[in-house]
C-alpha cells in the first residue's frame, strides 16, 4: 500500500513539474507565431498598400509592435499611419 501511495506522488509530482516547465514553451511558441504572422503581414501590407499610398516602415518598434501583438498590432499600425 505505501508503494501505490509513493508511486501516485510520484506521478502528480511529475506532471506538475511537465505543467510547470510546459507553460512557458506555449508562452513562447505564441510569441513565435505572432511574430512570423506579424512579419507576413507588415510585408504584405506594404506590398498592397504601396498602391494605394500606405507603407509602414518595418524597424525595430514597428517590428515589435506587430510580433507580441500579431494581427491586432499591424492593424494598429495600419490605424495609426492613417492618421499620422
């Protein structure tokens, strides 16, 4: 009896320590994908909108902006070039 005790102590130390170190790997591939998403998406921006007048300028804010926020940052962008 004290062994199946140990070993289910065992298992829930386990998975809390796999939950602990699991969080920030989601935390960071998120940041990751916002960030190609965001890249792709101020590239085509600049590529449409050439046309039509708009170009946000890709550096290190306007880069940083769009890879944490993603989509709703190059919308911001777009929002904020219209109107500066």
């Amino acid at each position: 009896m004290e062994a199946f005790i140990g070993f289910l102590i065992g298992l829930l130390v386990l998975f809390l320590v796999v939950k602990l170190f699991a969080w920030p790997i989601k935390i960071l591939l998120k940041l990751i994908v916002n960030g190609i998403l965001g890249g792709i998406l101020l590239w085509l921006v600049n590529l449409v909108g050439g046309a039509f007048g708009l170009y946000i300028g890709i550096n290190i804010v306007t880069a940083l902006i769009a890879g944490i926020l993603g989509i709703p940052g190059v919308l911001f962008l777009i929002i904020f070039t219209m109107f500066m």
